[in-house]
C-alpha cells in the first residue's frame, strides 16, 4: 500500500515534469523540470532497492550536470524560445502519431516478456556500496579506466573549445 | 499502543525535537556571534535588549517577521520566492542522517525490544546523503541571483556558485581518506569505530590531520564564510545575491547559512573528532544503553560543536577575505591535489597495515 | 508489490517525451535536456531488469552511463558556447551555414 503510493506519486512527478520540459518557452523552467524528474527518478531507484545509484544520480546528475545547464542558460542569457517560421506542420501532423505508435508498440513487446510481471519488494536494498566497489574494480577494471581517460580527455576539449578567442 | 504506533510517535519526537533545536541554534547562533566578534574588536556587542542582549535574537526575528515583503519589479517571481526555500531546505536536511548520540536500550524504558539510536535515520549511504545535499544547495544561490534582475545579484550568483562547486571537489576526496579508515559510509559506523580515549578519534589514530584541513577549509568555502565570503561581501557586490531580498525571505538566506554552517561542524565532529565520545571512556555519566549515557553523549557533542562554531567565528574576526581568482585557484590548485595525495597516503597506510 | 513492467513502461513514456521534445523544439540548451531526458529513461530500465535478475551488473553500467552523459554535456555546452559566440542565437534552424 505504502509502495503503491510511493510509486506512483514519483511516478507521476517523473511524466509531469518531462511533460513540462516539452512544453515550457524559457529553457530555465525546462532545466528546472529536469532535476525534478531527476530527483523522482532517485526515489524510483530507492524504490527498486538501488542506494548507491541513487544517491550518485544526486550527486552527481541533478548536482553537477544539470548545474552546468543552468549555468550555461545564465551566462548566455538564453531568452524565451521564438517562433520560427520555418517549422513545418508536416512534421507535427505525422510526427506526433508517429511517436505514439513507437510508444505504444515498445509497450506491447514489454508486456509481453516473461519475466517482467514479478513484484518489486519494498526494501530489499540488493548489494551496496561494497558489493559495486568488488565488482567494478576487478571485472570492469578496464572500463573503469578508460573512462577515467574519457573524462580526462573532456575536461581538456571543454576548457579549449570554451576559451575565448585571441 | 502496538509497535507501529510507538515508532511513529518516537519518530515524530525526535523529528521535532532536532528541528526546533537546530532553529533555536541557529538564532543563537547569530547572537554568540555578534558577542564574539565584538568582544575581539574591543566593543560590547549587543547588551540593550535583555541581560547580555540575549533577547536579540527574538527581537531580529520580529523585525523580519513583520518587515515589509517586497518583490522587485522585472523578477521572475516562482524562481524568486523558490530560491531560497531551497537554500533553507537544503540545509537543514543533512540533520536527519546525524547521530546525536549513543543507541538507547529502549527496553529499560518500555519504549520496545530494540535499541534506539538518537538518531532521526540511519541509513547505509549517509555519507552520500550528506554531500548530495551540498550539491544541491548550490541551486538557491544559482537561482536567487539569476531571478533577481539585477547585475550585481547576478555576478556574485555566479561567483559564488561556481566557488561552491569547486571546493565541492576536495571535500568530498577529504571524506574518502575517513571512509577507507572506517569502512563504512553509514555515519553511526563511522562513529562506532571511534571508541575509546581520544587517541581513537580519526584525526590522530586514523591519521587524518591533512584531510582534517582540507574538510574544515573546503566547509568554509562551501559556505561561503570568511576568508571565502567575496560573493556576500557589502564592500565588493553591494550584497552579492541577496541583494534584492528583504524581509522573511533574507531571513531564510541566513538561516541557510547558518545551518548549513552547523551541518559543516557536526560532519567534522562526526568523522574527525569521534562523534559523541568522550576524551576519555571514564567522562560519560551510567552505563552504555541507559538515558543518563545518551545525554552524556549528546552532551560531549554538543560541546564539540560548539568549540567549531566558536573557530568559525574567531577565524571570521581575524582573516581578510580571499580575491576571487586566489580563491580559485586556491581550490583548484592547492586542495585538490592535497586531498588527492591524502587519499593515496591512507589507501598505502591502509595497505601497509594489512601485510 | 508493483510488478516490474511498470517501471520499465514508465521508462519507455520517459523516453518517448525525450524524443518529442528533441524533434519539437529549437532552443540548443532544451535538446541537449531531452538527450539527458532520454539516458536516464535508459538508466531507469537498467536497474528495473538489474532487480528483476538480482545481478549488479545492472547499476554499474549505470554508473558508466552517467559518466559518459558527464563528459558528453561538458563538451556539448562548450560548443554551444562557441556556436552562440558567433552566429548570437540560440535557435538551431538558425545554424544552417557552414560559413557565416
């Protein structure tokens, strides 16, 4: 009962905040959309018992990523989005139904899976920190590093492309 | 009553009872501040409204109270009145992974089977839920410039975000070295291998002085304290992002910032200073489990924390403040990689010890 | 006791609103969001299956998929930095010329 309850009022924070990303003018309130949805989708993982992810999803997504949208939003005082002339009807009349279908045939194949009808238990929080830590330090040893190497490499293309011009 | 009933009303307790202390705290807070830094420059500090001017806090909170509450024309109003509720919220929340105090042997007191720790919750990633905390308290300040409308509120938003995001970086590599010490990332284990004298607690057994520095500096800059308070100073940015705030609403920025102080210094004393024990096992009043030991614990904490806030204090009447690029590049350059060769002498330390 | 599937048709809703919201809007900052949008549908349907098989598997490439988002955002917002250095607009029907 308690489940039910929190599933479905994170659930529906996630959709209405989405929804409002599409929907708002000002990219800030979409920014500020998407940490909501950010923030519901922490809660969902606690939900499915996954702590560690959670909180990283804090720290590091709502926390530090979407920090650097707002702040580009601010630097470049991005004003409310203007109607362009050029945006065809075509593509609202043909794109729209066309999503709907992805959407609604992603969904018939989802449900129809077997293994996907179990219940989820409130509280069973499966490995933790140390269990993560194990596992990415000896079977994903390589990946770990060469994302390390990734974001080296990131940090070095975004401090040059953002420099300003001699 | 059944179990689900006495654990909704021991919850709803404790909840409320750390609430109105911290508020309380953080109010006092202002006044021991005042005292002190008035005593250090040689004046009374205020001594008019009550015996010590210890009333001033109630009458500073009746002047915000009924201060006129006025919203700037050209401000975007849901992000004006949003920012700083998020600065407060999120301040206050890292109180309710903190233990206050030793576990509490409920069945002595009839309050049911299992010992209840002083503590709101104690949750396996309260570490995490500490500096998620952080991170997101960065956003009040982010926003309450940018809504402001106004040039001044908008640079010193931006300075001081950007401030509090980089020292974000070596406190939480400060935490790393702790964590490999002890082990754990839920905060009552952290504490619980603090035990014994005061040659137990993290900083001299656990060998943590650097990370130590690095926590207590990266924390003054994370809130925005002097030397790191450029973004808030009167001489440089009229009043930096809070510029255009008055009333209840200013209010709730200094109670963010007090709070956010007094999260900073029970964090040090939690991981740093061994918690609630005592500099020698023989100060605490009855035996483990019963009530007289958990206030003797929440009482040795208290009094840690009070010795930091009083360091704040002093340090805020003594340093000038920072210049924004040595501040930078302070961050960037000095406490980062210290907190980095920090991490790499525990993990060898920790290394070492297990041959 | 929710079944598992609602979760991931929860993800599957998320992610169509990522690609609505990629093809429907112009601002550059709003399409980097819904690409944001559109991963942490994907994260959220990583874990749902990694609770479904108890395999842990299933968070750590989470954690890999943040850190790419990481270093794919910085590098996109210094880009768009520099595109709106130029052409001083942020609207992407508007960056149709390969030379100014």
């Amino acid at each position: 009962m308690v489940h039910q309850i929190l599933f479905f009022v994170f659930a529906g924070l996630c959709v209405a905040g989405a929804l409002n990303l599409l929907f708002q003018k000002h990219p800030i309130h979409s920014a500020l959309s998407l940490i909501v949805v950010m923030g519901s989708l922490a809660a969902l993982f606690l939900l499915l018992g996954a702590e560690f992810v959670a909180a990283i999803q804090i720290i590091v997504y709502a926390g530090a990523i979407m920090v650097l949208f707002v702040y580009v939003i601010m630097l470049l005082n991005a004003g409310e989005e203007e109607k362009s002339p050029d945006n065809s009807s075509i593509a609202l009349y043909i794109g729209v139904p066309a999503i709907t279908a992805i959407v609604a045939f992603v969904l018939l194949l989802l449900v129809r899976r077997n293994d996907v009808h179990d219940g989820v238990q409130l509280g069973q929080f499966m490995g933790g920190t140390k269990a993560i830590a194990m596992k990415l330090f000896t079977d994903f040893l390589l990946p770990f590093e060469v994302t390390s190497v990734l974001i080296l490499i990131a940090i070095m293309g975004a401090v040059v492309l953002a420099r300003k011009e001699r | 009553m059944n179990e689900t009933i006495k654990l909704i009303i021991f919850n709803a307790v404790k909840i409320l009872v750390v609430t109105h202390v911290l508020l309380g705290a953080v109010a006092y807070t202002v006044w021991l501040e005042r005292k002190l830094i008035g005593r250090m420059q040689n004046r009374w500090g205020p001594t008019r409204v009550g015996p010590f001017g210890l009333l001033q806090p109630i009458a500073d909170g009746l002047k915000f109270i009924v201060k006129e509450d006025m919203l700037p024309p050209g401000v975007n109003k849901p992000l004006f009145i949003l920012a700083p509720a998020i600065a407060v919220v999120f301040g206050l929340t890292p109180l309710a992974v903190i233990p206050f105090g030793p576990m509490l042997d409920a069945a002595r007191y009839g309050w049911g089977e299992k010992a209840q720790g002083l503590q709101i919750t104690d949750v396996n990633i309260g570490l995490l839920v500490i500096l998620a905390m952080t991170s997101i308290g960065v956003y009040g300040i982010a926003l309450s410039g940018w809504s402001s409308n106004s040039k001044y509120s908008l640079l010193g938003a931006l300075r001081a975000s950007a401030q509090m995001i980089s020292y974000e970086l070596s406190l939480g590599l400060s935490l790393v070295g702790v964590l490999m010490m002890s082990q754990s990332l839920s905060l009552r284990a952290i504490v619980d291998t603090q035990a014994g004298g005061i040659l137990h607690w993290n900083i001299f057994a656990g060998l943590q002085i650097i990370g130590f520095f690095v926590y207590v500096t990266s924390a003054f800059a994370e809130n925005n304290r002097i030397p790191f308070d450029l973004p808030e100073a009167e001489t440089e940015l009229v009043a930096g992002y809070h510029t255009e705030y008055s009333a209840m609403k200013f209010a709730m920025f200094f109670m963010a910032e007090y709070a956010n102080m007094f999260s900073a210094s029970s964090i040090a004393t939690l991981l740093f200073l061994g918690g609630w024990h005592p500099p020698h096992p023989a100060m605490m009043l009855g035996t483990e489990g019963s009530l007289a030991y958990a206030l003797s614990g929440v009482f040795w904490f208290a009094f840690k924390i009070f010795l930091f806030i009083c360091f704040y204090i002093w340090i805020r009447a003594t340093l000038p403040r920072f210049r924004y690029d040595q501040l930078m590049s302070f961050g960037w350059k000095f406490l980062l990689p210290l907190a980095l060769a920090n991490v790499l002498a525990s993990g060898l330390v920790i290394a070492l010890r297990n041959t | 006791m929710i079944p598992v599937s609602y979760y991931l048709i929860l993800s599957a809703i998320l992610f169509s609103i990522g690609v609505a919201a990629f093809v429907f809007r112009r601002n550059i900052i709003t399409l980097f969001m819904s690409i944001e949008l559109m991963l942490n549908a994907v994260n959220l349907s990583f874990v749902a299956f990694a609770n479904v098989h108890q395999n842990i598997n299933g968070h750590i490439f989470v954690f890999f998929v943040m850190v790419v988002a990481a270093a794919e955002a910085a590098v996109g917002l210094a880009i768009i930095i520099a595109v709106f250095r130029t052409r001083e607009t942020l609207n992407v029907d508007r960056v149709n010329l390969l030379k100014l």
